[in-house]
C-alpha cells in the first residue's frame, strides 16, 4: 500500500487488478458455457439455418427408417407382421391396405390370412380371425358375447334406441331408400333418428331417387357391417327368420277376427238402436195426432156400463 492507495480525504481507494485471480479455469470468450460444449460440437459457428437443415435432415433419417422397415427375413416374420396390423387395427384391414402398408404381394398376404383364421380356429381360444366389411379383423368368440355385454353396459357407450334399431333396419333391407319410405313404414317422421344415424356414420346419402328435386336416398355404410360382423349386405338374416310361426299366426287371425266380430257387434247394436228411436218417434205423432191417450174403459165410456 503506498500514498497513491489514498484520496485527498485520506481515505482508501477501490483498487482493481488488471489480471484478477481466479481459483479454476476460464471459460473462453464466445461461447456461454465454455470449451467443454464446443469441444463436443454442441456449440459451433453455424447460423440459424443450418443448425435448421441440419435437424431436418435427422428428422427425415427417423422417418425414412419407417418408410423402408428391413425386409422380413422368412415367412414366420411376414405372419407377425400380419397379425400385428390386424391387432392394432381399430378397424377391419383390407388385402389392398395390407399389402400397402408391408408392401407384401396380395396372394401371400390372402395365404397368410388363411393360416390365421385356421390357426385361431383350432386353438380355442377366446379370440379368432374374421373376415369382416371386406377387410380382417381380431373379433372375440360368439360364446363371450355376453360377458362382454355386460362389460359394455358398465363402461359409458351410448347405445342405439329402439327407434334408432328400427329405422336402421329399414335402411338395411331396403336401401338405396328415402326418409319418407321409412317414415310411412314406421308410421311416425324419422328424420332426427337419421340425423343421428348419420352422424354415428351407420348410414349415409347414396344418391337421389331421380332428376334434381327427387328425395335423397339412403343406405348402410362399411361401419355398419363392421360393427354388425357383415361381410356383405348379403349376409343379413332372411326376413322370414324373423316370420311368426302357423301357432302366432293363427292366434294373431283369430284375434284379428274377434276385434272384427266385436266391431261387426258394435255396428249392429248402434244400427238397431237407431232404428228403434226412429220407430218410437214414429209412433208417438201417430198416437198425438188420433187423440187417443185416455183410457178406452174409463168414465165417460158408453161401452162400459155402470152397474
């Protein structure tokens, strides 16, 4: 410390050391965190755009990796493939979708299906391969049907009302066909049922049922027949399944023919009791007009004698 330490008051000045000492090592100027980062290349001089490019280009690595999957090495391999798709799938893979996405031939792919539903055929299990809406799926076994309703009723799944199953019926066995059709059969309008059919995209607008102005016609769509296990629209139930058998009918004509005998009685009833008061009001004038009323044997009768 020296008198050049002090200021005119005598007091002890701030001093600062050209080369301040530190206790490690110095980070060098230009980079925030030093040597380390740019010795591992993390920090360099390239600008905005190419550090852009460049992880573009690691992107474009990442999805080229997806786009050209390694071939499978034997038939075994092109089966898992297979199955896989058909269980991840939320819906029914067609041939042509399978061999887009795998780049398999149609033919092998068609050999590979088969294996599968014949091999979850025989093993038993609770899953099996189906042929469904022209494309494969995984479905469950007809003899878990109903546990798995009664799964589906304790998980919230809005189910279709009873005018909703009638209408889209309609639809089904009658299509290509107008909402009117469908209310005249229903005996009440149906267009907030369609709506929502539609937007459940059970049915859909085919066409109109002529030149502009004609009413649009209406018909299933491929959700349905997955959804209903159809693998064509040729596969619903015959209308005469759903026939009442000689007994139903028999009871429903024998019902119908009491109903008729009961209005035929009604009819008749009201028709004689018309005709009565017809004839009674007849009567009446008649008896008025003679002024007959009195008692022919009474008093004042010269008939009648008085002793």
């Amino acid at each position: 410390m020296s008198h050049d330490d002090f200021d005119e008051n005598g007091e002890l000045t701030e001093q600062v050391d050209d080369a301040p000492e530190t206790d490690g090592p110095q980070e060098a100027e230009g980079s925030p965190e030093g040597d380390t980062r740019q010795a591992d290349g993390f920090w360099d001089d390239s600008s905005p755009e190419e550090e852009v490019a460049r992880m573009s280009g690691i992107v474009e690595a990442a999805f080229e990796a997806y786009r050209d999957p390694p071939p499978p090495e034997n038939e075994q391999d092109k089966t898992s493939i297979i199955e896989s798709l058909l269980f991840v799938s939320p819906e029914p893979l067609s041939l042509g979708m399978l061999s887009e996405t795998t780049g398999f031939d149609q033919g092998a792919i068609r050999e590979i299906l088969n294996r599968l539903v014949e091999t979850y055929r025989n093993r038993d299990g609770g899953l099996i391969v189906r042929e469904v809406a022209a494309g494969f799926g995984f479905y469950a076994k007809p003899k878990a049907a109903p546990y798995i309703s009664r799964l589906i009723r304790t998980q919230v799944n809005p189910r279709l009302t009873r005018a909703a199953l009638e209408t889209l019926a309609i639809v089904a066995y009658l299509q290509p066909v107008s909402r009117g059709v469908v209310a005249e059969i229903r005996g009440v309008q149906s267009e907030g049922v369609m709506k929502t059919l539609e937007d459940r995209v059970l049915v859909h607008e085919v066409g109109r049922g002529g030149p502009p102005g004609y009413p649009m016609l209406y018909g299933t769509t491929s959700r349905f027949m997955e959804r209903f296990g159809l693998k064509s629209i040729d596969d619903l139930p015959d209308l005469e399944e759903f026939a009442p058998d000689d007994a139903t009918i028999d009871k429903i004509k024998r019902s119908l023919s009491w109903e008729l005998m009961e209005e035929e009685a009604v009819a008749d009833r009201g028709s004689r009791t018309r005709e009565d008061t017809e004839d009674n009001s007849s009567g009446g004038d008649c008896l008025a007009e003679g002024g007959g009323g009195s008692d022919p044997a009474g008093e004042g009768d010269p008939e009648r004698g008085d002793g």
